[in-house]
C-alpha cells in the first residue's frame, strides 16, 4: 500500500496548510493568557525586584492564644481603630517581620534581563571505560577474523 500502509487520500490533502482544531483553541487561549499577563506586567516585575531585594511586612498576634496573621491593609485599619478606641480585645501585639532577599529571584531577574549564561557539562572519563572498550572491539574482531578465515584460529 502506498502512504506507509494507509490508503490513497487518507489524511490530511497536500499542499493545503490547516491547522487542528485543538492547536487552534491553544492559541486562542495563549493569546487571552498574554493579554491578560501584559496587563498586569509592570506590578509584577515590581514584585518580583521586591522579593529579589527582601520583603518587610506586619502581622499582629493575639495574646490570648498565639496566633500571627500577616497585616493586610484593610486589618491595619482596623487594628489602628482598636488601639485608638483604648480597646484591646485580649491584646495584640503588632511585629514587623522581614523575609530574606531571594537569590533565585534576583538569578531569574538577571537571566531574563542579560541573557541566561550557558551551562558547561563537565565530564570525566575513566581509564577502565577505555580499556573495557578496546577489550571489546578485540574480541570482535578476533570473532570476525575467525569467521572470515574458517580455521577457528584468531591472530596473534
């Protein structure tokens, strides 16, 4: 059967460039995806230098049973509200934490803005490898040579 096994005309028709219709939605898809992305893109490149450089952040904990929750914006309020009122509600303590620089953030800020620098492959190579290697095409030749001469005697 011509084709490799498959029947004249069985397939997509030659010459005509079409597309799946799955490739097509993963575009359409990757193109909502980057738009989307794009939008957003200054915030997160802002972000990311952030955590390249170390981030500071609040969060308060209850005296009556531990627990730290991280401040956000809207608890800030109202947790200025409460101090100012002179209420405590079992005590809060408010601590400003620190989260260390990100050496990963900071290598994936730089390769992205200079060019990730090329990966060397560093290999060895043992003598036994080489000696085992040789031992082997030997043999096979002597195994060749045999066959070759029909005496059973391989050469010396």
């Amino acid at each position: 059967m011509p084709l490799g096994g498959r029947r004249k005309g069985a397939g997509r028709p030659k010459g005509i460039h079409t597309k799946h219709k799955s490739t097509v939605d993963k575009a359409a898809l990757r193109a909502v995806l980057q738009g989307e992305v794009a939008k957003e893109w200054t915030p997160m490149i802002q972000a990311q230098i952030k955590h390249a450089k170390g981030i500071n952040y609040l969060v308060y904990r209850q005296k009556k049973g531990g627990k730290f929750t991280k401040v956000t914006a809207a608890n800030a309020e109202a947790l200025f509200k409460l101090a100012e009122a002179g209420r405590e509600d079992g005590g809060v303590i408010v601590e400003v934490w620190e989260k260390e620089p990100s050496t990963q953030a900071f290598a994936d800020l730089a390769n992205r803005t200079i060019d990730k620098p090329a990966e060397t492959l560093l290999a060895t190579l043992e003598g036994a490898l080489t000696i085992e290697l040789e031992s082997r095409l030997k043999a096979g030749r002597d195994r060749l040579a045999k066959a070759k001469r029909g005496d059973g005697k391989p050469r010396a």
